[in-house]
C-alpha cells in the first residue's frame, strides 16, 4: 500500500507565473552549497547534480549560491559570476536544464563577514559593522564596511545578474538570509552604522533595495528577481519577526518577485539554524510555515515556503490553505533527485532523508555534495 493520501493529487503540480516565467510546478529545489565549482567555473559533477534535478520532476531550480565578487572568493569548489568569463559554462547548465523541462535560477551571494572564517595571515573580511564579542560569530577577521565598498558591492550584484540573463537563467535569487551579509544589514544585533545603511529598518533594508535598483539597470523590467529573505534570527535579541514580517512587505513593493521566507542569522546549531535535524514526522516539519503564512498576508508577490517540509501532504495543505505558493526542499534532493516524479506518478511516500544532516558535515569536509546514508557519489 503506498505510504500518505494526497488531498488534492493535481495541487503541487499546477504550473503558476513569476513575473515573464510559467514554472510548471509548485516544488522548488532551494539553493544547496555543493562543493562542486571548478575554480568558480560550472564543473561536470555539476552539470550531472542540475541535469538529475531537472530530469527528477523539480519544477525550480535554484543554484547554490555564487559570488558577485571576487573579493568574496574563498577556494576553488566555489562558484562565482564576477567576470563574463564565467558566462559560456553557464550557458551549458541552463540549456541542459531547459531540455529536460526545468526552469532554473541563480542565487547571486556575498559571504560579509563570515568570509572571515576561511581567511588566513591578515586578511579581513567585511561586513555592516565590527564586534569583538559577538558569541554567535565564528570569527574576528572582518570590518567594517566603507561607503564606497559598499557601493562596490551593489554594483557588483548588478553586473552579475547581467550576466545571469545572458546565460539564460531564468531568473535570479538574492541572498538575504543565513547569516550572510544582507542579512547581517538587516538584523540589528549585526548593522551598528549611524549612516544611512545602519539604524531604522529602512536603513538596514537600503542595501536589498540598492541591489534591487542595480539589477533592474542591468536586467530590464521583465527579468524575475527572487530574494531568500531572513525573517528573524536564531537567538533572542536578534532580528524579531514583526520586524522581519515588515520587511518583506517592504520589499514586495519595492519590485521583488518573489520571497522565499527563511531563517537571518543562526544561533546554535543545529536547533537555532535554518537545517534542523529530528524531523521524523508532520509535527517536526515546516518549522518556517507560521512565517511564511505571515508574510503571504503582506506580500502580493508569490511566496515560497522552505525549512523542514518533507511530506506530500502537508505540502499540499499549504498550497491549498494559501499560506504559500511554493514549497522548497532541500536536503531530500541531495538523496533523491527524482522524489518530485514518485509523487507526481501518486506515490506519496515522504523522502527518504533522515535529516541527519551528514551531508553538511561533507561540505565542511571538501566533499563535493552528497547522502553518506545512501551510494550517491560524485561523479
């Protein structure tokens, strides 16, 4: 007997609109660091990890994310779009994927100051503002940023989503969650400036909607451009909800086409970070769901729902309850790739992921990304 009954079998693959794009389905495959770039070029595993996916039934695709600049490189398994170089190994991958049915967007990225963790010698990372005893800070080797690389930056976002367009990608996502630096702007527990990037959340959101500004200069009007948003840190005295919940009303109106609704900066893990482990049933699931719902109340813009979410059915309870658009899955990808076609075939088994989270103790280790639990290795 096939394990779950769907509510509504047609649900999750109803195709819906981004702005200029018709992604075929609910489901999208939320960016995953993979460990797979080839001295920042788009590498064979790659091209395999994106093809499977696409073949495996995920409606959209985002990519892990990449480096708008390269004052953000930090080693060779990483990718970046900071140069047209980079542009025809793009190519590639989006044709590949295009082909077998799947829409796919980048996630265009800048590490702040946790490029500091990877630094050796005196090299500094940058970031809003410096603290020398933030507990939830790994690392010391940053400072803060000048007005002029700050700009630099913004710039710098711009001209890689140029690039993006040209590769064919369907669309760009910003990164403004996981303790990276939009989401070090944002959070006031990181931001400390007394300038115009720092104080009200105004001012801690001028630089999403400067980067949002530099995108539409290189992009156009029609171009969808996606933003993963940190609604709220991990800890206490951080980034509040209602805060957060603001903010991305904000940046629904600003232009942004669509959120993906996540977790700021992280507190201990792996309990206070956006890849919880334990899910073992319903009840353990979707642990972002009350935010996204929140914010689907403010944000004419679809909203795609992330964190945890594992079973069929409750995935399309959320789409047929309005409380989001999309539902995003990461970890159970990286075991089966094709999950999106069982279901979609009406096997409404949950994925095999135990959400044990040894796929990330490979990526600290160099590994090119993959399930220690099953026989899926690089190529």
């Amino acid at each position: 007997m096939k394990e779950g009954t769907m509510k509504d079998t047609n649900v999750l693959f109803q195709s819906i609109r981004i702005r200029t794009i018709t992604v075929p389905n609910r489901i999208v495959r939320s960016a995953t660091v993979d460990n797979g770039g080839d001295n920042g070029f788009v590498s064979r595993n790659q091209l395999k990890l994106f093809g499977d996916l696409a073949s495996g039934g995920v409606g959209l695709i985002i990519t892990g994310m990449t480096a708008v600049h390269q004052s953000d490189y930090i080693r060779p398994s990483q990718n970046l779009l900071s140069d047209d170089r980079y542009i025809p190994a793009y190519k590639e991958l989006t044709s590949l994927v295009h082909e077998r049915g799947a829409k796919i967007a980048i996630q265009l990225a800048h590490l702040g100051r946790e490029r500091g963790k990877f630094l050796e010698g005196d090299n500094l990372a940058l970031g809003p503002s410096h603290a020398d005893d933030d507990p939830y800070c790994e690392t010391r080797k940053y400072r803060a940023m000048t007005e002029e690389e700050i700009r630099e930056i913004v710039e710098a976002f711009g001209r890689a989503a140029g690039r993006a367009r040209e590769a064919n990608f369907d669309a760009v996502q910003i990164h403004g969650a996981h303790a990276f630096l939009l989401a070090q702007f944002l959070s006031p527990h990181t931001n400390h400036r007394s300038d115009e990037w720092g104080g009200s959340l105004e001012n801690r959101l001028r630089l999403h909607k400067e980067i949002y500004k530099a995108i539409r200069k290189e992009v156009g009007n029609d171009y969808p451009v996606l933003i993963k948003l940190g609604v709220e840190d991990g800890f206490q005295g951080g980034l509040s909800f209602p805060e957060g919940k603001r903010a991305a009303g904000i940046l629904a109106e600003t232009g942004f086409d669509a959120l993906e609704i996540s977790q700021g900066l992280r507190g201990k893990p792996f309990e206070e970070t956006e890849f919880r482990t334990g899910i073992n049933g319903p009840a353990c699931e979707a642990y972002f769901r009350s935010w996204a719902r929140e914010v689907k109340k403010v944000a004419a813009v679809p909203v795609m729902m992330v964190g945890g979410i594992r079973t069929p059915d409750l995935m399309a309870d959320v789409i047929e309850k309005n409380e989001a658009d999309f539902v995003s899955l990461c970890r159970p990808f990286i075991r089966e790739p094709d999950i999106a076609n069982v279901w979609q075939k009406g096997d409404f088994r949950s994925p095999k992921c135990i959400s044990c989270n040894k796929c990330i103790e490979t990526l600290k280790n160099g590994e090119f990304l993959h399930c220690p639990q099953s026989k899926m290795k690089a190529v």
